[in-house]
C-alpha cells in the first residue's frame, strides 16, 4: 500500500459523531487525522460554514489526506505535527477535537516502516521519519535495564528482563536490523505463548511507543484541552491499549474534578460485535468523550 493507494475504515464512527455531536459552522480538529476517515465525515457535518484542521506527525500520510479531502477544497488545512503543537496551530480553541489514537493501518501495512512483525522490513518504527531515532538505532544504545523496563512498561510485558537479555546479547553478537530478526529474537526468548497473539507482540508496541514518545505526546494534549476547546466542545479519545486509555481516563476524571469538563462516558464505549467482524483492528477500540464546562 501507498498513500495513493491509502483507504481508512474509521474506528467506531457512529460513537464519535453521537459524542462529537458536529453542527454546521462549527471548527473541528482531528488531532490524528490519518487518511482523512473520520474527518470526512465531520467536515460533512459543519459544513456549511464549518472549518477543519487535521493535524498528523506522519507527512506521508496527510498527502493521502489530502487526496481524500479535496471535494472540501477550502474548508480544511493540514499541518504535520505532534500533540504537543497542537496550541501552536489552533490559535484559538474549537469546538470539536478528535484524538484516535495509535498506529495506523496504513502505517501497519507499510513493510518499509518497520512496525509490523508481518512482513520483513527495516527496523525504524518512526511515525515521523524526519525525527527521532529508529528502533534499530535504540536498541544499540539502550543499556539493557532501561530495555527491560520500557518493554515492562510500556509492552506490559511479563517476560521483560529475558527478552530484553535476549535482544542485547543478539545486537552484541549479530545486530538487529530488520522486524523479522527482532521478532525472531522475542519468539526465541519468550517462555509461553498466548493464544492469538504473537510473543513479539508487546514488545513491538513498546519500542514504538518509546520511539515515537507516544504516552508524553498524549499526555501533554490533554493537560492543554481547557485550552484547546471552547466553552461547550466536546472532545472523543479512542485508544486501544490500557496505557493510552488509563492516561485518557486519569487525566480527564482529575479535570472533572477541577470543573473544567464534564465526563460524558462513565465507562469506555466499546465497538460492536458486527464492526468487530468487519474491522479487526476496532477490537481492541476504547472510546471516552468530555464537554468543555
């Protein structure tokens, strides 16, 4: 797949839009724009008069974005930055922000990204190839402790300290350049494995969200939502993993309590068994809303 090629099934569409609630000449953002699924959507709604900027860290993709969006030519702007530049752009608050949170499916399907175990590829994991350095490059320079604990914390990953062992003793002894050799590595070290996921699993996932400083990325966005909506926007966070979503519940439950927003989700909004079926990838799919008090 190539950004030409770049098609995206939006995750829990019905839930965001209910929670979202978009209304003509509003000013949406999608923090996490992608190939552009949700944001056709929203701009449908707010239009006319409405306005929508999608932000995304991976350049690559907002081409794609592009594509997809040109019949509302005019009334959206793309800009390729992280969460944390998110008050730089908006300028002023709006009243819509979307965060769908993750690796995307176009990013997942790229062999020459390096997030998949699925298909032999350089070892990079970068979500901004232009920033940061590739998995390949930490795994040579982190000391073996710092290893095991981000494979710890952010893999949730109970077997940590051996595959962490086991991946410096092969960078010492042979180099890991490739997802398939670290896969190989993980697989090798891994003293049981789970039914329907691969023993490289959480592994892949930490190093990527190490790489990529998701967790401090996401953090910093939701510390400046006070900032970032208008009195009455609402905000949806989708996450599919227990730290992004623990993240997401922690930060939005202590700004409750401060009065700045009012939780619309008690619980997280899981995706339907018939969308499950349809797109794997929503199975592990958490959504959360707020309001702006």
């Amino acid at each position: 797949m190539n950004e030409r090629d770049a098609l995206h099934t939006p995750v829990m569409l019905g839930e965001t839009l209910f929670y979202l609630a978009p209304k003509a000449g509003e000013t949406a953002a999608d923090a996490t724009c992608g190939a552009a699924g949700h944001a056709r959507e929203l701009l449908k709604r707010i239009l006319p008069g409405g306005r929508l900027i999608g932000i995304d860290r991976d350049a690559r993709i907002l081409e794609a974005a592009r594509r997809n969006l040109a019949e509302f030519a005019g009334s959206f702007e793309l800009h390729n930055e992280c969460f944390s530049g998110l008050e730089q752009i908006l300028h002023e608050p709006v009243d819509i922000l979307l965060f769908d949170l993750g690796v995307s499916s176009f990013q997942l399907d790229q062999p020459e990204r390096g997030f998949s175990f699925s298909a032999e590829g350089p070892l990079d994991m970068r979500m901004d190839a232009s920033r940061g350095r590739p998995a390949a490059e930490v795994l040579r320079r982190l000391p073996e402790r710092e290893l095991e604990r981000i494979i710890r914390e952010y893999g949730e990953e109970r077997f940590a300290r051996r595959i962490a062992g086991a991946i410096k003793q092969a960078v010492k002894t042979s180099g890991i350049r490739t997802t398939g050799e670290l896969a190989e590595v993980v697989k090798r070290a891994s003293p049981h494995w789970e039914r329907r996921i691969h023993p490289a699993t959480r592994t892949f996932q930490a190093l990527r969200v190490y790489v990529n400083e998701e967790l401090d990325e996401l953090q910093a966005a939701l510390d400046a939502l006070p900032r970032l909506l208008k009195p009455g926007g609402r905000v949806v966070a989708i996450s599919y993993q227990s730290l992004e979503d623990r993240i997401v519940k922690q930060t939005l439950r202590r700004e409750a309590q401060e009065g700045l927003v009012e939780i619309l989700t008690k619980k997280p909004i899981r995706p339907s068994p018939e969308e499950v079926r349809s797109n794997r990838r929503a199975r592990s799919a958490r959504l959360r809303a707020a309001r702006r008090t």
